[in-house]
C-alpha cells in the first residue's frame, strides 16, 4: 500500500469515528448527524522516487497488527493539559506534546527537573 492510500485511509477511519460519534451538525441540516464523504476528498500522492517496496510492505504488515483504536490513536496528538499518564494506558495516543501554555501541573516556570519527571511517567506508562 502507497503512502497516498495510508493516508486516505487513516483519514477516512478517523472521518468514520468521528461521524460515528458526532452530535454536531452541517450548517443548514437541522437534526441530521455530520456526513464524511471520502470520494469527494483530493487525492495524495508522492513522487515516485519516494516510493520504496520494502517500506510499503513494511507499513502494511504494521498496519495488519494495529487494532481500529491504535490506527484511530496513531492520529491523535494530545496535549499536557488534557492528558495524563495513566491516560495511555487506556488510550494508544500517536504523540503528546506541550503545546502553547501547557507545562507540568500548570506552572509556566516548571524546573527542568519537572520536565523529566512528567517524560519519565508518560514513557513509564506506554511501556507498561
């Protein structure tokens, strides 16, 4: 599978969680749930020299081993003020970053020691 149809697809399974789930809905559509509509989505693509055989079939023997939630959580990049810890634990997050005002337990001059700790835990917690 090419880069362009990994993509197409993560975009498209999170598109399906979030219709599946959504309450919002499409300005001038009172009471109708949101609808994704992928065929209308442009394609991707990549020169061909960034193609390689042995990546592409290295991704798709990955992509077979990850269940829905961990493809749906691969995509999602929460931040310090939102999510904790014990929260991967749960929750197969793609990334965690401190964003704008985020920093640990609020203090926007935590010690660089602070800094570690939280490291440590959210590492401790996916390896767990």
């Amino acid at each position: 599978m090419n880069p362009s149809n990994v993509l197409r697809r993560s975009a498209a399974l999170v598109a399906f969680v979030f219709c599946a789930t959504a309450q919002g809905t499409r300005p001038g559509a009172q009471g109708q749930g949101a609808v994704a509509n992928p065929a209308r989505w442009p394609a991707a693509s990549s020169p061909a020299t960034l193609m390689d055989p042995r990546t592409e079939a290295m991704v798709d023997a990955l992509m077979k081993q990850l269940t829905v939630e961990e493809k749906v959580g691969q995509v999602i990049q929460a931040d310090i003020s939102s999510v904790k810890p014990d929260d991967l634990k749960t929750y197969p997050l793609g990334s965690v970053q401190a964003g704008g005002n985020s920093s640990p337990g609020n203090n926007e001059r935590s010690p660089a020691s602070a800094w570690v700790d939280l490291l440590r835990a959210f590492r401790a917690a996916n390896q767990a």
